[in-house]
C-alpha cells in the first residue's frame, strides 16, 4: 500500500526535514521553504517506504543500472536499486561537474534509472543524463523524492516522485527575503559560489 501525500508531508514534519527560512536551493535559487531529505533518509523505515514508490513505477520497466548524482540521491538510488535487485553507481562533483569517478563506467546501450532526492529545476538530474548520453547509453526513467516544480520540470522520460509541491523559488536578484535582509542558508551539499 502506497502512502498518501498527506502521510509523505506528515514524514518530512516528524523528521524536522521541512525547514522554514531563507535558504539557497542548490540551484542557486532563493526561497523560505527547503526539504532537508537526509533528515528523513537517516530513518532506513522511511527511505524503504518512499523509495518503494520509485521502485514500484519502475519494476516492470526494462534498465540495467541505477545512477545517481552525489551527495543527495546516494541514499534513494541505493535504496531504488537494492528493491529491485540492480547495480548502483553514482556520479560526484569535481570542479563543480557530476563524473563518474571510483572505476564506475557505463556500457554502450545500458539502461540507467536515474534517481535524486529533491528536485527545483532538474540540474543535476540534467548533468547525469548528459553523462548517461555521452557513454551512448539510454535513459529509462527518472525516479525522485520531493518535486518542488509541482510538475513543471519534465525530463521526457518517464519520470514519478513521491510527492508535487507548488514552493516558490527566486533568483536571488529578485529574492523579497533578500531585501528583507533575512540571513540566507545553505543547507544542501552542493557548494555554491556565494553571489
């Protein structure tokens, strides 16, 4: 049994991943709501239960590997790939571009489910897939926790995530917390060059 959107939402508040503020998203945009996902993913309960959402779109679709980019998808692909009993490899930042790094390679015509935590504008989403395509492999899906595009970002594969929200986001030269001279955070993993 599926959890309902309520019950996602009810997980993010119990597991304090539902922050409140002033925050730089990874994108570099700005907004007042931020979805800490390793707050929730600490909780092996948890990630089984919402990754069971990703895995269950995509058992029945053909791929070969789960790939996902560092640091905040490492914990769903690996959870993705482990209920459905496929390889796991992700690609990390050097210089500021996602890699695949530690020997990790993909085959020409493998297909690669591709999973991420949380996703505003698709970016790193994008850079794995560049990867994927580069390696003249094939994208079979994308799979994901938080969409806060509420469905705006479509990556034309098939594409599920465990829960829609409308947040608002704001390029930081147009930010209303920024001119409120609210402090800004960054919470995620990625560094940002401060603006």
């Amino acid at each position: 049994m599926g959890l309902s959107e309520k019950e996602i939402m009810n997980i993010f508040e119990e597991s304090d991943a539902l922050l409140r503020g002033h925050f730089r998203l990874t994108s570099g945009r700005h907004s007042d709501v931020y979805f800490q996902c390793a707050k929730v993913l600490q909780y092996p309960n948890y990630n089984e239960q919402l990754c069971s959402i990703i895995a269950g779109k995509f058992k029945v679709v053909d791929f070969d590997t789960v790939i996902s980019p560092a640091i905040g998808g490492l914990v769903v692909g690996q959870e993705v790939a482990r209920q459905l009993n496929k390889k796991f490899i992700f690609a990390e930042r050097e210089n500021f571009d996602l890699m695949l790094r530690r020997g990790f390679s993909i085959k020409e015509g493998e297909r690669l489910l591709i999973c991420e935590d949380v996703v505003t504008t698709g970016g790193s989403v994008l850079e794995v897939m560049e990867i994927v395509k580069s390696n003249s492999a094939d994208v079979a899906g994308v799979g994901f926790i938080v969409d806060r595009s509420n469905g705006k970002v479509n990556f034309g594969y098939p594409q599920v995530s465990t829960i829609k929200l409308d947040v608002k986001s704001y390029m930081p030269e147009d930010c209303p917390y920024c001119e409120q001279g609210l402090e800004l955070v960054k919470p995620g993993s990625k560094k940002v060059i401060a603006n």
